[in-house]
C-alpha cells in the first residue's frame, strides 16, 4: 500500500479536466523528442465543428502514463473576456499543483500575455476563421532547462497545457513537436484516425 503522502502528491488524472459532452474521436502513437506516446482527440458528442482545426480536446501521455499536455479549443469561449495576469498567474500555479506537482519546485515563469489559438468553425452553414484568445503564463523549469505553458480561458480554467517543451536558440524556434497544434498536424499530413 503506498503512503498517503505520496498518494497526495500524484498528479491528477486527463479525467478532471475533460470538458462534459465530449467523446473519442481518434487517437494515434506520437514520438515526443524521442520518447514515445499517444495522441487521443476527443469531439464534442453533438458533432459540432469536429474536423481538424476546429473545436477539440486533445491529450498527449507518455508511454510511462505522464501527462505531456493538453488542449481544449472551445468556440464557446471565443470574445469574452480574459481573467487578469495576476488571475491567470494563480490558476496556472493552481492547476499545476493538481497536474503536474512536479514542475512546481523549479519553475520560473518567464511572461504572461494574452496567446491567440486558431479556429475554424462553421456556422450558419458558412466556414468562418476565428481567434480563441486565452492569457498565456509561460514558464522554465530551472531543474532541467525545459519550457512549459498554461493557457487560461475566458472561464478561468485552463485551455493549454504542454511541458518539457525544448527550445533551440539559434534560430529561435521551438524543438519539441506540437502534436497538440491541429495547424501542425496537418502540415505534417498526420490524421488522428481510430487505431
């Protein structure tokens, strides 16, 4: 039986950041620098605006059950508007207490600033092109030199989340894959089909 303290200090599971009416839609493997894990989609049950590019909430989790990231890209959150720095800044830490403990000791956050997120929908039977903006708290982890980032909706819940992200200098670009980033996913021609 494992002691209560470490059970306190397990991080929580995809389960309690899921959005209600949500489904599987797909799920592929995916390389994350070098170490294997799985992509898994889910859309809205309703079928709304469930293509690439459109609403989703997507997980990626390493091989050893880690939880890598998340998105979850909503167009009911789309103009409304976004909580504080400071607001954002709380939930962030908050939520990592709850996700990811062990990133806490370490971490340094670099900015926070309002990230816009792409999204197409269709609506009144019309494809229109939107922004879902949430308030960005960009963080390093000063252990091991990685990168992580929480986005914080409009509900003040979070919208992203990636960790362990390696970043190259020159040319100051990101090194980690975006497997998270539908934009990516079809750049590279990957599907997340039912396997």
């Amino acid at each position: 039986m494992r002691p209560a303290a470490a059970d306190s200090a397990r991080p929580a599971t995809i389960g309690a950041f899921m959005p209600a009416g949500y489904r599987e839609a797909g799920r592929r493997a995916a390389i994350v620098d070098g170490e294997a894990a799985e992509l898994v989609r889910y859309a809205r049950a309703d079928g709304r605006n469930a293509t690439l590019g459109a609403e989703h909430f997507s997980t990626v989790i390493a091989d050893d059950g880690r939880l890598k990231g998340f998105a979850r890209i909503d167009l009911d959150l789309v103009g409304r508007p976004l909580p504080t720095r400071e607001d954002a800044q709380a939930i962030a830490k908050d939520f990592l207490r709850e996700a990811a403990p062990d990133l806490l000791p370490g971490m340094r956050i670099s900015w926070i600033d309002p990230h816009d997120e792409p999204l197409r929908v269709a609506r009144n039977g019309r494809s229109e092109d939107l922004t879902l903006t949430g308030m960005k708290v960009k963080m390093r982890n000063q252990a091991d030199g990685l990168w992580m980032g929480v986005i914080v909706g409009a509900d003040r819940k979070v919208i992203v989340f990636e960790r362990d992200i390696h970043w190259i200098s020159f040319p100051g670009r990101r090194g980690t894959e975006k497997w998270l980033h539908d934009a990516w996913l079809v750049e590279k021609g990957y599907s997340v089909g039912q396997s």
